[in-house]
C-alpha cells in the first residue's frame, strides 16, 4: 500500500493477484511472474505491465 493508502496488492502462491485502487477492491487482477527484481503482470482483460516494487510495508499472509 503507498503512504497515502491508495494501492494494495495481494501477491498469491498460485501466481494470482488482486489489487485495490483508491478504494475501488478488485480494480485490477490477473496473473503474475517474478522475473528478479521485477514483477511481470497479465490481468484478466489481457492488460500486460511490468512493476519494480518499491515497498516500505510489506507483510505476508499468515505471520
């Protein structure tokens, strides 16, 4: 999520994702791929876009 809580993303073990926009859940979601330091995204709609995550508050499901 950024400082100003306007993005979240759920990353999954199954390769899926689930993002949150300005509040609006479920604005985008998809598949992705780790590719080093770089995540590679295909949304349901056919969308593609690369991302370089720059989080300062990351947690993990379940701990």
């Amino acid at each position: 999520m950024t400082r100003t809580g306007l993005l979240r993303q759920e990353l999954t073990a199954d390769g899926r994702y689930d993002e949150t926009r300005g509040g609006r859940t479920h604005a985008h979601q998809g598949r992705f791929w780790i590719d080093g330091d770089r995540v590679d995204y295909l949304d349901d709609l056919g969308f593609r876009r690369t991302g370089v995550p720059r989080a300062t508050n990351c947690t993990t499901p379940g701990t």
